[in-house]
C-alpha cells in the first residue's frame, strides 16, 4: 500500500492535467461563472439605461432554456406525436428530430458580440462605402409606441448590407434579432449570426413538424417582446421594386396573437434604398434563373478585396454613393385587427405593410437619373437630364416620397447620378448626350425601378 509506484513523466503530467482540470470545475468554476454573470447583468443594466427599449430577459436566456421551451411546448410535442402517427416513426425518433430543428433555429444572443463587436463594425462598414442618410422618419410616432408592445422592423430587401445598414441605424434604439436565411449557416457566420441574436429559417422547406418548431420560436419571441427585423419579400429583390410578401413569419406572427391577452404587436415599415447596389450584377442575372444563389469562387473573392484594399492604400477608392433608410409610420396589430372587426387575414396584413414599405423608399441620385434614362428612347443631353429629373423629383415630393437632394442642388444631383452610372459602366457619354451601354438596360431598370414603383403605384 505504502510502495513507491513508477510512472512515466507524461502520464504524471496527464494525471496532474486532470487534476488541476477538475479542481477548476468543481472549485473555482461556480465562483467564476456566478462573477461573469453579474458582470454580464450589470453591463445589460447599463445598455438597458441608454437603449430606447431594453433587451427582453428573454432574449438573454441561456440558449438550451430557450430550446427546451420551444420544444416542450404543446405545440411542437403535438406536432411530434401527429409527425410519428403520420409517418409510423417511433416518436423518440420524431422528437430528436424536433431537437436538432429547434437547435438550429434558437440562437445564443451575446450582448458583448452585439454592442462591442457588431454595432462597431456595422458602422464602420456602412460609413466605409456609402454616405449614410436617414429619410424619412417620424420621431413623435415611433416614441409613442407602447414600451410594453413588440415592436417588429419589416423592411425591403435591395442588398445584404441591409442587415449592416440597419444594425448601425438603430443601434441606439434597441438589439435586433433577424431571421436570417440558409446563406448564413455556413461556418464561421454560423456562430457569429446566433451571437447576435439571428435565427435561421429554412425558407423552403415545407415539412410541417419544421414549420411548428419555427412557428413556436417565433411565437414565443412576439409573446416575449423581443424586437425583431424581418424582410417579408423572403429575399433580395431582382428587379429593384418591392415584391409581395411571403406570409410565412408574419402568419406565425398572427396565429399566436391574442389582442385581449397578449401584448400589442408594433410593425415599423423601413424603405432601404442605394445608389449602388453591391450585388446588382448578380441580382439582374438571376432573373433569368430566379434564383439568388451567390456562388463566389475563393480566388475571385480574394482578388476583389486585394484590389479593393489597393485602392484604399493608393486612395483612388470612391465610396459607391448614398445609402438611405427611411422609417414609417408604426402600424398596431392590435389596431389593425380592431379595424376590421377584430380579426385580420394575414394576406391583407402583408399587402398593407409591403405597401407602406414600398411607399417610404427613399429617391437618391442614381435611382432618380436612372428612372430618367430608363424611359428615353435615344441620347440625352444633360441639361434635358436635369430638367426631367427636376420634373420627377417635384411630383415624386407632391405625392410624399422622400427625395434626397444632395447639397440642395439639382445639378450636383444629376452629377452624382450620372458619375455612378459611368463609372458602373451602364451609361456611354457621346457628343448627342448620354445613354444606355449596350447590354445593360437591364441593369439600368433595376435602378430605375426603386423611383419608377413610387411613380406607378396604385392609390
């Protein structure tokens, strides 16, 4: 018992490894964990102080309390039993499914990934490519909003910086969760997307225990008061004007809504609109196709932020022109139902808010010298440029959209319009004037189409 026992020096080390491993674990792990957490709760705290509305403690739930209340509820164990019933699947085998979906679906929102990382680099990004504006944007009708309600940003999708535009914007105002599509399962955006309190949502699956176990995250979220962004097109727009919504998420929305019970649902429209659309190219191709598939070879990526980083360093590099936000009037959901005898069809729920989001879409130069050109049947000079793009602007303003006008200048306008459409290659400058480059008229209406939607829009 008392023997000297020989052990060679790497198992020693492995043993005292182990040691210390569980020492920490069992010692100095609860005091650390309970340390971090107050750390965590007092930095929440202080952003709730400054934030316009606070982060939900449901937000902050550890990510596998949020799983198993998604998939405990008697919804999804419903869906289980009727999926195992359906298919003659043992139901432990249906459940772990459900499992893996609810996984999948709930992130694990960091407030330090969020306020410490990404409102920083959404700023960054959005001011290192476009000059930044606000539109339109009714501060008395958005600070009347309940702080009890749910509010819900629903906005055009033109481009994916959308997300990064609209983190910067309302970065002071509250945490955004966005439900986030397949492009960002892959890894390391994964991890980061849940981090900032992101779902995924597979867009086309139609298999019905998935839908329920996204329905409830969904539900429980609304119920919960966390604020989210949604885009009800279901994805970016290939022709440049706001589609139809895709009624998924806001029926997932409507179905767990009780206007006696619950607390108010508050959607706030968002018109997002730029004058260079970084995916245009690929966005005009895949009308074609109709498919939004960005397949980007590694070389090819390397060799656009190579060059990119060159232009910085040699200071040749021109920002891609304005990128504005503009925010509309809040629409309630408990209103809106009490307006029509207290129920809504989730088809004329979208139909109002895709209508209110098309209506605030902001008019910038190149949209608007665009919209011009899109129409001219040869050459124009440019002072028949500026004095059509006077025309559009003045009955664009009558109807109430907002048209920015850099510098109050009509000419500089048209200038910077016309500069952004050159150096994309779609507009030739000739002796006659300037217009369209051979192959690119359809590049040009997708521009054209942002201002043109406002023109010809049904009242």
């Amino acid at each position: 018992m008392f023997e000297t026992v020989a052990l060679p020096v790497w198992a020693l080390l492995l043993i005292l490894g182990f040691a210390a491993v569980a020492a920490v674990d069992r010692v100095l792990g609860p005091g650390l964990r309970w340390f971090l957490r107050r750390r965590m709760e007092r930095a929440v705290a202080r952003l709730n102080a400054r934030l316009d509305r606070p982060i939900e403690p449901f937000k902050l739930l550890e990510r596998q309390d949020t799983v198993n209340r998604v998939l405990y509820s008697p919804e999804v164990m419903q869906a289980v039993q009727e999926h195992a019933r359906t298919e003659g699947i043992p139901e432990e085998v249906v459940f772990a499914k459900a499992r893996r979906y609810a996984r999948e679906i709930v992130p694990g929102f960091s407030t330090a990934a969020y306020f410490g990382f990404a409102t920083r680099v959404a700023r960054l990004l959005s001011r290192a490519f476009y000059r930044v504006r606000l539109g339109a944007y009714d501060e008395k009708a958005i600070s009347a909003i309940d702080h009890d309600a749910t509010v819900i940003f629903v906005m055009n999708h033109r481009s994916n910086m959308d997300y990064v535009l609209v983190t910067y914007l309302v970065a002071e105002r509250s945490a955004l969760a966005y439900a986030v599509g397949e492009w960002a399962r892959v890894w390391p955006l994964r991890s980061l997307v849940r981090a900032l309190g992101g779902y995924f949502i597979r867009r086309r699956s139609r298999n019905p225990l998935y839908r329920r176990v996204l329905s409830r995250y969904v539900q429980l979220s609304a119920a919960n008061g966390v604020t989210q962004a949604m885009f009800p097109e279901g994805g970016l727009s290939l022709d440049g004007r706001v589609g139809p919504a895709k009624l998924g998420l806001l029926s997932y929305v409507l179905q767990g809504f009780d206007p006696a019970r619950d607390r108010d649902v508050v959607f706030v429209p968002i018109g997002i609109n730029y004058d260079r659309v970084i995916e245009d190219r690929v966005l005009v191709k895949a009308q074609d196709t109709g498919t939004r598939a960005f397949r980007v070879s590694i070389r090819r990526a390397l060799w656009v932020a190579a060059r990119h980083l060159l232009q910085r360093v040699s200071g040749r590099f021109h920002r891609f022109g304005y990128a504005a936000v503009s925010f509309g009037a809040p629409v309630s959901l408990r209103t809106a139902m009490a307006e029509n005898g207290g129920r809504i069809d989730v088809g004329h729920l979208g139909d109002l808010l895709t209508t209110r989001v098309r209506d605030i879409v902001p008019v910038l130069p190149v949209p608007l010298v665009a919209a011009v050109l899109a129409g001219a049947e040869g050459p124009m000079p440019r002072a028949a440029i500026v004095a059509e793009a006077g025309r559009l602007r003045t009955a664009l303003a009558a109807q109430g959209a907002h048209v920015h006008l850099p510098r109050d200048d009509p000419d500089y306008e048209v200038t910077v319009g016309l500069r952004g459409l050159v150096a994309r290659g779609v507009l030739r400058e000739t002796a006659e004037g300037y217009h369209v480059a051979p192959g690119e008229d359809a590049l040009l209406r997708f521009y054209a189409n942002s201002v043109l939607q406002l023109v010809h829009r049904d009242r």
